[in-house]
C-alpha cells in the first residue's frame, strides 16, 4: 500500500520556501499539536517521528491516522479556515517545521505547482476513509486492520535485520530477513482496534488466526511483520 508524502510530492522551490517561512519545533512525547475543536491557525511539516490523529467521543478514543516523516498537520482548516476536527498528539519525540496557516497559503500561492501536493495528500486521505468505510458494509474487520497494518509498514517500516552469530545486526554483512519488516512505533493492540473500529480482543483473535498466524508480532514499542504478503492476503489483496 503506498502513502502520500506531502513533502515527497511538493516542487523543490516549494520545499526551500516553506523551510525559510517555518520554523523547527521539537515535540516530546504525549504533547498535543492541536485540539480537538479549537481554531489555531497552524499548520506542520512532520520531519521525524510519529503521531495519532484522534477523536473523542464520548470518552472514547477513535485514531483515524497515524502520520509520520514528510507527512503534512493542519492541511485542512489551512484550507478552509475551521475548526480543528480532530487531536493530533506526539506518539515519539516529533521534529517537525512549523508555520502559521496564512503563511502556508502565502507559499503555495507562489508556487502554483505546490497546491497539487495537498490535492495528493487530501485525495489519498479521502481514499482511504472510503475504503474503510466500504470495510464496514458489509463488515470486514480482518481488511480493516489489514489495511491500517499496512499504512504503518508504508510509512514507518524497515527491514528486520537477523543478529549474526558473529556480530551485531547493524553491520554491514548482517543477515536482512527477506520480506520481514520493523514499525518502530508504540502502536498497541489496543490501538490498532481504535484505528480500524473494533475491540483489542477481536484484533488479538485476527492475528492469531490465518493466515497472519505467527507472521506478526505486537511489542511494546514495535511491531514486527514477517511476512507483508500475508497482510496483504488478510486485506484480500491479489499477492500472486
């Protein structure tokens, strides 16, 4: 499953204009970047990192993404002037560059081709709800967390390096276990239902089922797929 990068997608000019009109923040852990509810005007560039966009309801959390490096904040009350609909909170330590809303607009004006990058992102974030919401009727929980699964692998995954019996993982001859992959990110059981709309139970009972069974594992500041095929088998995704 590929993402949509704002900062991949954004003209080179775009980038160097936004660097000079923003300024870099480091955000620790926990601490919000916006509300829920509020009006705010700013807007983030995310350049290291991971956060939860989330709701409250009724003192229930639902995440509806987890962002990363090159990932845009704020893009749509930049774009409309709202309210901010949703929380946004740091899940690790967060660089990130940091403008106001009116500025933003101020550089994409003057660079027209710039404006296509947030298209991409709002266009890909629009896709995807759809698909979750086609996920819901009729339900398909397994498609639903396989495809959050997915979105972390894309934008946070690695490859799961094999300790040698001779040396550390991180040489340069280490063993790459082909098709393993690392998300380095504190995304729990429980966490996964909250983005994907059900309870941690059911997300424990999917993962120990097929055709994930054993291919997947849930740590406390990680997860590890060993096989990606086999998520992309559970979103019923055509691997062949």
């Amino acid at each position: 499953m590929e993402t949509t990068r704002f900062w991949d997608v954004l003209p080179a000019r775009a980038r160097e204009a936004l660097l000079r009109a923003g300024a870099p923040v480091v955000i620790r852990p926990g601490a919000f970047l916006m509300r829920e509810h509020t009006r705010a005007s700013q807007v983030f560039v995310l350049r290291a990192g991971a956060v939860k966009v989330w709701v409250d309801r009724d003192g229930d959390m639902a995440i509806l993404d987890v962002l990363g490096p090159g990932d845009l904040v704020g893009e749509m009350e930049a774009v409309d002037g709202g309210v901010r609909h949703a929380n946004v909170e740091a899940m690790t330590r967060v660089e990130a560059l940091v403008l106001p809303a009116a500025r933003f607009r101020t550089v994409l004006d003057a660079h027209p081709g710039s404006v296509w990058a947030v298209a991409a992102v709002l266009s890909e974030r629009l896709r995807d709800s759809n698909d979750m919401r086609v996920a819901h009727f009729p339900d398909d929980p397994e498609r639903r967390l396989a495809t959050r699964l997915l979105r972390l692998v894309a934008r946070f995954g690695s490859p799961v390096k094999e300790d040698r019996p001779d040396g550390p993982a991180d040489e340069p001859d280490a063993v790459v276990d082909e098709g393993g992959v690392q998300v380095k990110v504190p995304v729990s059981q429980q966490d996964l239902g909250r983005w994907a709309g059900m309870g941690r139970r059911k997300v424990a009972q999917i993962l120990a089922a097929e055709p994930v069974r054993g291919g997947l594992t849930v740590a406390r500041n990680s997860i590890v797929v060993r096989s990606v095929d086999a998520v992309h088998r559970l979103a019923g995704h055509d691997t062949d």
